[in-house]
C-alpha cells in the first residue's frame, strides 16, 4: 500500500530535510502532525474572533462561545456521547485521568476498595493510581500481561471482585499496539459494580470509538495524537457520575453561584472547566476531528493495520530483530516496537536520525511494561493517516547492518576520546570486594547499569567498575567517569556533577547533556546512599 490514506500536501512538514534526507515521520503515537484545516481553523479563531467565551454579551465573545460549545458537541458526536455535558476540555489525556483519579479519591476510594489496573498502562494512569492508592488506602491490582502481549482474562476475572471500585485499562497499547478486550473486561467490572475508565489516548486517534460499544463511564484522551493541537484532551464522562464527583480545579467558569461563605457549581461539562480554557484549541480539535471523519474512521484503522502488518512481517524476518506485542496477523493500532541486536535504542534512533527518520526509544513511559519485557527499553515505528509502506522500506533499510551503522555513527559524531572510551571502556575494576553497589535505574534518560565501587580506608575511591546497557554515548560517559572517580575523596562525589558536566561541555560540547547527566546522577545517588549509610571517614 504505497497511498497515504490522507493527501500529504495537506501537511508542509512532510516535505522537509532532516540531515539532508527526506522527513520520514514515526513518531505518531508521541504526537501526530497537524494538517492544514487544523492550523486554519487555529489561526481563524486569532483573526477574526479571539475573545474569552461565557463571560462577554459582546459579538467576539459571543462567536467565540458559540464556537467552543460547538466543539464539545462535535467531539461528542465523534465517541458517541449524548452530548455536551460529557465532554469536559482538559489539557490532554494525563489531566483527564487525574481529574477523575482526584474527584474518585474524594468519594468511593478508601481502605475498603481497589483499583484494578493493567501491568500494560502508560504512567499516565499508572502512576496516577499508584499515587491515589496511597492516599486513600485504597489496594492496587495489576491485570497481568502475556507472553503474546494479551492481557490476562483470567487473571483479569480474578482480581476483578465486589472491592473493586475502579477499572482503569488502556484500550490500546501505546508499547505493544494490542487492543484490548474493553467491553467484556468492563463487563466483568460492571457486574461488580465498578466504574471503567478507558485511557483511549492510543485508540481515539486511529479506530472508531464509541463509548457505549465499550461500556465506558469515563474516556480520556489527547489532541496532539488525533492531528489536532497541543494543549487539549478530553474527558468524556457519563453524566449521571460526572454530576455526581466533586470539581478537580476551582475557581471561575466552574461556578454557578458565589457569595462569602459558600458556592454552587455550574453545569456540566462547565463545572469541570476552571478558568479560561483552551478555546482556540477546542475548536482547532472539533476541525481535526472533522478532518479524521472525513477520511473516515474505519479507513484510518484498517491504514494503521495494514502499515503495522507490514512492519511487523518484515521486522520479524529479520534474525537480529525481536518485536514486542501480538504476532503478525492480529489486528493492533499503527505502532511495532521493537529491538535489535545488542544495538541500544537510543543509538537506532540517532542513526535513525542521520537517515531523516523520526522514530522514538526509551521505556515510552511504561518502565513496569518494559520490566514484564525484561528489556530497559525500545524502539517504536508509529504511522498515521499519511504514512506509506514506501517510509518503512526506509526504515527497514536503515536498520540493516544496524551495529556497524552504530559504530560509524559514533566515530563520525564524536570526538576521539569518547570513540576510545566507547571501544575500549575502561571499568579499571574493583580491588578486593567492592564497598558499594548502585544500579542505573533511576537516570533522567532510562539507561540501564551498575556502578560497583570500593573506597579505601582513607575515604578514596580506588576501583570502579561497571555493567552497562546503555547507549554508545552513555556507555563512554560511564567509562570516562570511572576514570575520573579513580583516587577522588568519596565524599566529594556529591558535588560532581557541576564539576564534571562544565568539563564535558568545556571538552566535548558535541555531548547531549542527558546522556552525561545520567550515569553521573546514578554514581551521586549510590555515593550519599554508602555515605548515609556508613558515615564514611572525612578525613
Ligand atoms: N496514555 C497513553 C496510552 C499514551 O500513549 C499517552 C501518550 N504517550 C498518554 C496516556 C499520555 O498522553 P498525554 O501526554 O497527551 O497526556
């Protein structure tokens, strides 16, 4: 399939040069492009009747009212919703889910009830529900997932019991491109009578979704993933909970009525929407969501799919590459995420990068999914609407001979040292048996490692050595620190990373700062943690 399902002029950014190569964009399912009608319909709200909605009888203000409240309903219409008064604007996925997580903490979770969630969730939702547990003493259960990449429907039976209070599972994996079972699990959580949300932030964009097929009391997802703007996401709600939780954010807008003492709130989705919201955004999404209907929603979910099949035939050929989620054949969203050799994602996605393709690496915030994968991280290919099987050609391509790629990458972007440090890391080794070991699970960029380091009895390091998955870069870094860390007082260690970053800037200004920071903040936290832990000598 070499046609896009969309027409690509509508896009200008599709037509530039990355590194002197030609744009290939895969990097959907962080955030889509946005066509032409999009920006238009942006760019009219600013010239021709930009102004603040409910709060003016003047003409601007009353187009622009009008606007914004056509937008709720043209979003409604698009998930099947009975209207306006359930969709609340929020500013994108991660603020619809906390919205209800919030308002869910003030009423029905307590130490009594448990939230059951899936082992496959963005942090988006994970995190959010890990934070609410805590504060509510509600339990916490986690859907397990299978070798094929399924979520496991027994075990979802299991845990799903007459505690439960909350279901809260993502239509599609945003890692594994699985679609998951949503009406028969919200079925099973019905029965038990819990409510159900869905994080749609991977499946609104690409499939027809419709809130009553999946039995859904809340969906949340984004604009930026549906060819819409930044800065607006959705909350549809059905109106009977919505009228029922407590406002998230108070303030303006929200009210009805207000005097010294107390306040009413306003209607829905109103209530839910404190201060100015995102107006131009609003109507610039009703526009992509004209767009997308235009195409039609069953064309973009059978593209995706045919992409993602494509993709994944071709990656799974390969006897270097290992891919993650259902095997070729079974429906999933327009994403493969994937590994290949020993070839670091974050080093893919640059040599990726000198071939002008975007793709994304990293966990992609599902860190607990990649540790079910027992792997720090991937790579992720995403399509959308303009995508051909022409650019994965291009990507398969570039992939090909992906480790000595990588090493020329490397010799090519950076500076000698760092090449030497990359070919020959040098961990120097530890003298006897280490003082204290600090694993590489916490650095700002992901990487994975272990720093094992041993200090003499004056305080002094005298051996380091290290166990690295980390990229090309990260990899020297770790190598050029275990180098300098040789003979320094330990608890010095606290104050290196202003020293040691100056000097790599000074020496290697090529460096992103990241990849620097990263093994550098690991070998700081093992050091206060031996140094809490041991009062070392300061002497
Ligand atoms: N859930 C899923 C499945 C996602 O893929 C994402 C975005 N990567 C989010 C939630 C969060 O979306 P946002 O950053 O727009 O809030």
């Amino acid at each position: 399939m070499d046609s896009p399902a969309a027409p690509r002029g509508d896009y200008p950014v599709l037509g530039r040069d990355v590194d002197g190569h030609p744009l290939v964009y895969l990097d959907n399912a962080a955030t889509t492009q946005t066509p032409a009608q999009v920006r238009e319909a942006h760019d009219e709200f600013y010239r021709r009747y930009n102004a603040n909605v409910h709060r003016g009888i003047h003409t601007l203000s009353h187009e622009a009212s009008m606007a914004y409240e056509r937008a709720h309903d043209r979003v409604a219409a698009f998930v099947g919703a009975a209207g306006r008064e359930e969709i609340v604007f929020t500013k994108n996925t991660t603020e619809a889910i906390n919205i209800v997580a919030h308002s869910l903490g003030e009423t029905v979770l307590d130490e009594d009830a448990t939230i059951v969630t899936t082992e496959m969730e963005h942090h988006a939702s994970l995190v959010t529900w890990q934070q609410i547990a805590e504060r509510t003493g509600a339990g916490i259960e986690f859907i397990r997932v299978t070798d094929n990449g399924h979520l496991d429907m027994d075990h979802a039976r299991a845990v799903i019991d007459d505690s439960t209070a909350l279901l809260s599972v993502v239509h599609v994996s945003n890692v594994l491109g699985t679609v998951n079972p949503v009406a028969e699990l919200a079925a099973l959580a019905h029965d038990h009578d819990a409510s159900v949300l869905v994080d749609g932030a991977q499946s609104v964009p690409n499939r027809p979704v419709d809130v009553s097929a999946l039995d859904a009391d809340f969906l949340a997802f984004s604009g930026h993933k549906m060819a819409g703007p930044t800065g607006i996401g959705v909350l549809y709600g059905s109106a009977h909970l919505l009228e029922e939780l407590p406002p998230f954010l108070f303030g303006g807008e929200m009210i009805q009525n207000v005097t010294l003492s107390e306040s009413s709130w306003n209607e829905l989705p109103w209530k839910f929407e404190a201060g100015t919201p995102p107006i131009a955004e609003g109507i610039a999404l009703a526009a992509a969501v004209d767009y997308l209907e235009e195409i039609g929603m069953e064309t973009i979910q059978a593209h995706e799919n045919e992409l993602a099949q494509y993709a994944l035939e071709r990656l799974e050929a390969r006897p270097n590459v290992e891919t993650y989620g259902p095997p070729p054949g079974v429906d999933r969203a327009g994403l493969v995420s994937f590994n290949v050799g020993d070839v670091h994602g974050h080093d893919l996605s640059s040599i990726l990068n000198d071939r002008g393709i975007a793709v994304r690496a990293g966990d992609h915030c599902t860190q607990p999914l990649h540790d079910v994968l027992d792997v720090p991280g991937s790579v992720r290919a995403s399509f959308y609407v303009y995508n051909t099987t022409a650019e994965i050609d291009r990507l398969l391509d570039a992939i090909e001979d992906a480790e000595p790629k990588r090493d020329a990458h490397v010799r090519e972007n950076y500076h000698d040292r760092i090449v030497d440090h990359f070919e020959r890391p040098r961990d120097g080794g530890v003298p006897g048996s280490h003082s204290f070991v600090v694993a590489a699970d916490e650095t700002s960029c992901g990487d994975d490692g272990e720093f094992a380091v041993s200090v003499d009895a004056a305080g002094r390091i005298d051996g380091v050595e290290y166990k690295s998955e980390s990229c090309a870069v990260s990899t020297a870094v770790a190598s050029l620190l275990s180098e300098y860390l040789q003979g320094r007082r330990v608890d010095d260690v606290g104050s290196l990373e202003a020293e040691l970053t100056a000097v790599l800037d000074d020496e290697f200004p090529e460096l992103r700062r990241d990849c620097v920071v990263g093994p550098i903040e690991v070998i700081q936290h093992g050091v206060a943690e031996y140094l809490a832990e041991s009062a070392a000598p300061n002497a």
